[in-house]
C-alpha cells in the first residue's frame, strides 16, 4: 500500500505533543503511539481530539472495563490492528482477562459475558452494522445505563469507528512494543 502520513520529528508535532506521546508511550509500554504522532502533524486539530478523546477513555463515566471491551469489539470488527494491539493491552490492565479478550471476537451471543456486557457488545455491534439503535436494543441499553452513559455510549462506538477509519486512510503502523524516549 502506498499513501498515508508518516509519524512527525519532534519538529513536525511540537514539543509538547512530542513529550506527550513519549509518556503515552512509556504508560502503554510501547514507543511513542504512532496515531499520535501522525495526529499530531496537525496540533491544534490534535489537541481538540485528545481532550475529546480523554473524556471518553480514560475520563468517561462507563467502567474502564466495559469501554475497553467496546473499543475492542469496534476494533474488531472494523479489523483495526492498530487498536486491536492497542487496547488489547489497555483492555488487559482495565481487568479483562485472556479469556475475555479472546471472547470479543465472538461477539455478544458468546458465553461469559454479563448481560450488561452482553447489551453494550450487541449494541455496539447494530451501531457498526446499521447506524442506529433499534428500539428493542434502545429498551435493553436503557435497562443498563442511564441517559449519560448511553450519550457516551453512543459517542464512543462512533469515535472509534471514525479512529478507525481515520487509522486505515492515513496508513498508521502498529506501536512498537518497548519504550524509548529519546533525548
């Protein structure tokens, strides 16, 4: 494949996104994230996104481990290497164990969900295939989540659609397991 963005020198992105991405990298125990680094050719745009971003995962009002297993149900079915790895090692330190993370690909009718989780993956899943919730899963979500949580719901499924979309167009290589920072 040709095309894409390559990720940014520290003169490309700033400074401040530079350092930034190098301790996203030292947290997530890979080199600095190329997504941000590629984002981060744009700073102001970039910026915005973080906040956005942050406010959604980590700073959102669902549990770490239910965002977790959505954005790697988007992920998957999107085939998102980039946040499959990504989040597979997030979703890992938010308390999904090996077995969970194996199931995500089974998607919701798999055994060992919760039935919460159960309806946040089969919700996420008609989001994916159809863009729109009908009103039995707008009944089953509502059963679990208040009207805060499903208005997050709803922006983080599309998010990471739109990151994926985003990842796949600008050519964004997986991160490097390791961590480096350079002087």
């Amino acid at each position: 494949m040709t095309g894409g963005v390559a990720p940014g020198s520290r003169r490309d992105v700033g400074l401040v996104t530079w350092v930034a991405a190098h301790v996203a990298g030292r947290v997530a125990h890979t080199a600095a994230p190329n997504l941000f680094l590629v984002l981060g050719r744009h700073r102001r745009l970039f910026r915005g996104w973080l906040h956005f971003a942050g406010r959604l995962m980590p700073g959102g009002r669902l549990p770490r481990r239910e965002t977790e297993l959505v954005i790697l149900r988007v992920a998957h079915l999107r085939r998102c290497t980039y946040e499959l790895a990504h989040h597979t090692r997030l979703g890992a330190r938010a308390g999904l164990s090996g077995a969970d993370l194996a199931r995500v690909a089974s998607g919701p009718a798999a055994p060992g969900w919760s039935p919460r989780e159960r309806v946040l993956l089969a919700a996420t899943d008609l989001l994916h295939h159809e863009q729109d919730l009908d009103d039995a899963a707008w009944t089953a979500l509502s059963a679990q989540l208040d009207d805060r949580e499903s208005i997050e719901f709803c922006l983080l499924v599309g998010h990471y659609e739109m990151l994926a979309t985003a990842i796949a167009a600008l050519r964004i290589e997986p991160d490097t397991p390791g961590v480096t920072f350079p002087r």
